[in-house]
C-alpha cells in the first residue's frame, strides 16, 4: 500500500517535468520571437505646455485708463516708458502724479527670458526676498510690502514679482501723503499691486 504514492509520482513526475519545458520554450526566456508574448507598450507621459514669450509686451498698455485713475489720480493714462538697452528682452513702463499732497506711483516691468528654467532661477533670486505667495497669478508669484520712513516722512510700497513660462513680471506701487507725513494703508497698496498685476499678465498671456 505505501508503493502505490510513490508509484503515482514517478507518473506525475515526467508530466511537470513537460510542462515546465513547455513554459520555457513556449513563453519563457527561450522561446522564439514569433512565439513570445508581446510586451505592453510603454506609456509616454505627456509634456506639459510651456508658456512661450518671444519678446515683451508693450508696458504701457498693461493698464487700461480707468486703473490708471484709480491707483494713481492725476497720471497720464499714457504712460511713459523707460528706454532701456535692450528692449526686445525688457520693457517697462511707469505711472505718477502728485495730487493735493498726495504722491503716487506705478511701475510695470517685463523681462524675457531664453528659457523657463533660467526664468524660474530669475525669480527665485529676485522674488524669493519674503514675500507672500499671490494664487492665480502666472505659475507663481510673491507680493512684498514695505513701509519706510525718511526724514519723518513715510512712504509705503508693494512689490510683486510673478513668472509665466519663460517670462517675468514686475510690478511696483508706492504712495506717501507729503501734507499729513503718513503713508497710505497697508490693504490699499497692496491691493492696487494686485490690480496692476494681473491686468498686465492679461497683456503678457495676450501676446503668447
């Protein structure tokens, strides 16, 4: 009776010994080419778009008149632009007035750049100083605001850096009362940067 089990294994033996023979030559490593299982395609991912500006805007048409009023009374709507040496990699434009002691200014840059990698190390360098990060503007952006005091007259100033693709942008807003000696509010400055900000990314995507 103890025979009969391993009577049944020398059987069974030769059987597993085909069949692992068969995997080898059919679809394992040995197998020929035309036998083999097709391997599954490899997935390419897909780039992401990268935002490419091949030249500036035109600075002074980043604002529209109604907030050229709004943040600095008094300025040209206009503009003036500042002639720089190389105007096919950057323009910008400036805004201001004084109006019944009260001074303001506005400053519209664009800068292009060969590449979004050197326009991402740009921005670290001179939008990475503190700042608070702005969301929805460009592929990121900071705003900074300062509050300096010289001679005992105040003058408060929001700065925002912001970068799209291979483009940055920088705006720059300040204001002082030269009667009162005190500088504008906090939320006031810094909302008119906000402002003057993302109408002139509307420019810089327009032209891309």
């Amino acid at each position: 009776m103890r025979s009969l089990p391993l009577l049944l294994a020398g059987r069974l033996l030769p059987v597993v010994v085909l069949a692992t023979a068969g995997w080898a030559w059919t679809s394992g490593p040995y197998a020929p080419d035309d036998i083999k299982p097709a391997a599954a395609p490899r997935s390419t991912p897909t780039p992401t778009p990268e935002a490419k500006h091949d030249k500036p805007p035109e600075p002074c048409g980043a604002v529209d008149a109604a907030v050229v009023k709004k943040l600095v009374p008094g300025a040209k709507p206009a503009g003036k632009e500042i002639e720089l040496t190389d105007p096919d990699r950057r323009r910008t434009c400036s805004w201001s007035a004084l109006k019944n002691f009260d001074y303001r200014w506005l400053d519209v840059s664009y800068e292009v750049f060969d590449s979004q990698k050197a326009a991402e190390a740009a921005y670290k360098k001179y939008g990475d100083k503190g700042g608070q990060p702005l969301r929805d503007l460009g592929d990121a952006a900071t705003i900074l605001v300062s509050l300096t005091t010289k001679d005992k007259q105040q003058t408060r100033e929001a700065v925002v850096t912001a970068r799209s693709g291979n483009a940055l942008m920088t705006i720059t807003y300040n204001g002082c009362d030269f009667e009162s000696r005190k500088a504008p509010t906090e939320a006031s400055i810094q909302e008119g940067a906000e402002t003057a900000a993302r109408a002139a990314l509307q420019q810089l995507t327009a032209q891309a």
